[in-house]
C-alpha cells in the first residue's frame, strides 16, 4: 500500500515538474521572440528548466524505478495539459 502512496506523489510531482518546465517554455517563447536576445533566451531558459527537471526527477525516483516511471507519466500528461491549454502549434502573436 506505501508503494501505490509513492507513485502517486511521484505522478503528482511528475504533473507538477512538467508544467514547470512546459509553462517555462511557453512564458520563453512569448518574451523570447520580440527580443532582441532570443537565442540567450532560448538557450538560457533551457539550462534552467532542464536542471529543475532532473533535480526533481532524482528526488522524487528515490532510486526506485516505479517512481520514475510515475514521475515521467506525471512530466507527460502536464506536458498534455500545457499543450491543449496554450493553444495550437502555429498560432504564436507576432510571428509571421
């Protein structure tokens, strides 16, 4: 029963680390691609988001790989989410 309480809080911490790191991404799309410092933008925002992931990845798996594969399932249906809520690929205001 403890196992099925930490691959829960995996999955849920899984949710959270992905709309972290999708929300980053959007948030680094829309101030990006008005400045003039897009690709220290870009490449800036991809240090921080990628560092905050694994971070928590290696926290939360605890070295179990049910965990991780909890978590990963987490990171995926935010990324989901994140994706249906932002709106569809091509519509990005001021690209051309």
């Amino acid at each position: 029963m403890s196992e099925t309480v930490g691959v829960s809080a995996a999955v849920l911490a899984g949710v959270l680390l992905g709309a972290v790191f999708f929300g980053g991404l959007w948030l680094t799309v829309r101030r990006a691609l008005p400045s003039r410092q897009a690709p220290l933008w870009f490449f800036g925002s991809l240090l921080i988001r990628t560092a905050i992931v694994l971070g928590g990845f290696y926290l939360v798996s605890h070295g179990d790989w049910r965990r991780m594969v909890g978590c990963v399932a987490g990171f995926l249906l935010a990324r989901t989410v994140v994706f249906r809520l932002t709106g569809p690929a091509g519509a990005i205001e001021g690209a051309s």
